[in-house]
C-alpha cells in the first residue's frame, strides 16, 4: 500500500459522529449513592453478602470480600467489627504485609471489603 491511496483526511473518509458535533456534550449528573441498609435480623456475613449483591459486585467479588471480612473478624479474636476502628484495620494491613507477604493490591481489596 502506498501512501497515496491511504487518505484518512480526505475525501474517501467515513465521517464519524465527532465530525458532527460542534462541542463536546456534557455528562449527566451523576446521582449520589444511596446507603443500602441490610436486613438487621440477618447474621453480619450475610449483611455483607446483601450489600454486595445491592452494589451488583460479581459473585466472584462477593466471596472474596465476605472471606477477607471473615478473616479480619477472626483475626481480631471475632470481635464484631462495630467494635473495631481504624487502629485493628491498620494492624490486619501490616500483619498481611509483614507476615502473609500480600501484594498491594490485596491490601487494597481488603481495605474496600473491611470499609464497604
């Protein structure tokens, strides 16, 4: 092929939809989220379970934070973790880090499960 046959600029170019529009279109106002209020009959993994599946996470992301929940309460001597604060979160993180050797990623997922 050579460079004369390939025009993207000129006259044998689709137009696409960008060559239409004048200015750029605003995006539409993003909602805030809602806080889901679980069941409070139901037991706290479960509460866990039916917040996730109200954020439509995957089934995948749902037992992956319902496990690294489990482990934290476990961790921390199965205090429930209305007791807890940031200073057992910080102590779970580094305990990963240190003694588990986890990557930073996992760090992150297990912060996101513990706060949500």
């Amino acid at each position: 092929m050579n460079s004369e046959s390939f025009r993207p600029e000129g006259p044998g170019r689709r137009p696409r939809a960008a060559d239409f529009r004048s200015e750029p279109r605003p995006s539409p106002p993003r909602r805030p989220l809602e806080r889901y209020v679980p069941n409070p009959k139901l037991r706290f993994l479960d509460q866990c379970r039916e917040v996730t599946r109200s954020r439509q996470f995957s089934l995948r992301t749902e037992e992956a934070y319902v496990d690294l929940i489990r482990r934290f309460i476990v961790w921390n001597g199965r205090r429930h973790p209305r007791e807890m604060g940031a200073a057992e979160v910080r102590a779970f993180l580094t305990h990963l880090a240190a003694e588990r050797h986890v990557g930073a990623s996992t760090q992150n997922q297990v912060l996101e499960a513990v706060e949500s």
